[in-house]
C-alpha cells in the first residue's frame, strides 16, 4: 500500500530540487519525531511527520523561510512564557513558514478526518485557514 504522506513529501522534494536557490535542511531522522510529539504534547499528523523525520525546515525563495523545529519551538514557547504579546504565536498553533511578513502555522486544534491539521495564517487580525495540512500547503 502507498503512503500518501510520504508519496507527497516525495513529489515535494523533487519541486524543491528544480527551484533555484530553494533547499530542505536534512534532519536528525526519528529522533526529530519523538522531540516534536514531546514538544507538541500529542502525536503529529501524518504528514508533518514525514516531514520532520526527512528534513528540518529549509528556504524555499528569497523570502520563504520554512521554520526548523527549534526556530518553532522558539516562537511558540515564547508565547507560554509570560503570556501572548503583538506579533506571537497563539496557543493551539505550531509555527511552519515565514514569507515576506506573512506567518504560517498548523493549528492543532482542528483536526481534519485524515488527521491532519489544517495550515493557517497569523495576522494581527486573527487566523485564516489557506491549506488542508502542512505538506499539501508545501505542495
């Protein structure tokens, strides 16, 4: 049987290999997956999974930072200490991308039926959904 999360990182990092300049940092392999599901307090959808056990962020364009664990864990650890503050994570996000001002990040919260979590937008203004889960976003 065919792992559709692992057939789509696969797509995903044929895409990255053709774009100029655009890289995925390797990671640790499995190690990496059980910090994140300590990190996160709950076991990762599907897909970030894969992801986080092939690579750890990357540059994607001059202004498409994707975050590694340790620049996520950063973000949202700062909001739980000392409280949310202008320009934070909110609780029930975790961190994925940066581009050109615009914040990304899984919301934990809202589960799909495939277990992924949706990505959405962090504005001042609030979150916006823009994708059904992290590696169909990256897609």
């Amino acid at each position: 049987m065919v792992d559709p999360a692992h057939t789509l990182l696969g797509e995903i990092e044929r895409a990255v290999a053709q774009l100029p300049g655009a890289t995925l940092f390797p990671a640790s392999g499995r190690g990496a997956a059980r910090a994140l599901e300590a990190a996160l307090g709950r076991r990762p959808p599907p897909g970030l999974l894969a992801f986080i056990i092939a690579h750890d962020g990357g540059l994607l364009g001059a202004d498409i930072h994707l975050l590694t664990f340790a620049e996520a864990q950063r973000r949202r650890q700062s909001v739980s200490a000392g409280g949310q503050r202008a320009g934070e994570w909110p609780s029930g996000l975790w961190p994925v991308l940066e581009r050109g001002g615009h914040r990304f990040a899984l919301d934990m919260d809202d589960a799909a039926t495939d277990g992924e979590w949706p990505v959405v937008e962090v504005s001042e203004r609030g979150v916006d959904r823009v994708g059904t889960s992290f590696l169909r976003f990256l897609h």
